[in-house]
C-alpha cells in the first residue's frame, strides 16, 4: 500500500505506524506461504527425519490457528472466549514434548565405563605396602 492509495481519513492517524507494520508482517507471511506451497508436501516429509516433520506439522497448525485468531479479532470477536485458544494451548503442549524430546537427543551421553575406572582410580585404596610402614607407635610400647 502506498501513502496514496490510503485516505488518512478513513482511520485515525495514530494507527498508521501499527497498520504500516501489519502491512509488512502480511507481505512476510505471503512470501512464506508461497514458498512453502512451492514444494509438495510429501516431497518436504520425505527429506525431513520423524522429529522435523513433527516439528514443522505443529508450526503450521499452529500458524494456520493464529491466523483464525486474528480473523476473529478483526471480526469483532474475542478470541480468548473461543475455542480456537484452548487448541493453542494444546499445540503449544505438543510444541512442548517435541522441545523436551529434541533436547534430550541433544544431551550429551554418559560413558558408564569411563565413569566407573574415574571414579574408582580416583577413590582410596591402601596397599600391603602401606600398612607395613606405618610410622604410627605400635600399641603396648611406651615411650621415655
């Protein structure tokens, strides 16, 4: 839209910065959707592993349910009286699990093996030699 096509007098002037960022936010979602429908969508599940592709089917559910709240909003409705807010929650607990599931692939393993000879060359352990030198006093010897 340009300066030209919209009549300031058709909305309160304050509102232009907020509309102008609309604006471009709507030319973001448009170039990505046209990039996304570029590619069918077995073709994309196909390069993707398990994860990814849960990770990508809970990003458009959750977008397609975010653009039907701002319908919503722009119809006069409230959305957070509408169902369409408990099923962003729910996507949201999904979002959740894959995160944790992600992460946990992330975290680093532990060598069981390493560990145990670490911590068993790092105990204690007397030798014979040890106990035959002892510069203790032997019980029972007084000293003058």
């Amino acid at each position: 839209m340009s300066e030209d096509d919209i009549n300031t007098e058709e909305y309160p002037t304050e509102i232009h910065d907020y509309l102008a960022a609309f604006e471009k936010s709507l030319g973001s979602v448009d170039e990505m959707l046209k990039t996304m429908m570029s590619v069918s969508r077995s073709e994309l599940l196909q390069k993707l592993e398990p994860l990814e592709q849960a990770k990508m089917d809970l990003v458009s559910v959750y977008t397609l349910n975010s653009m039907f709240w701002v319908y919503l909003a722009t119809q006069g409705i409230n959305p957070k009286e509408h169902p369409v807010k408990q099923e962003l929650e729910r996507i949201r607990t999904y979002m959740n699990k894959v995160k944790e599931i992600a992460d946990k692939k992330k975290a680093s393993k532990l060598d069981k093996g390493a560990a145990s000879r670490f911590v068993r060359n790092a105990l204690w352990e007397p030798n014979a030699e040890n106990e035959h030198t002892s510069k203790t006093p032997a019980k029972g010897k007084k000293r003058k």
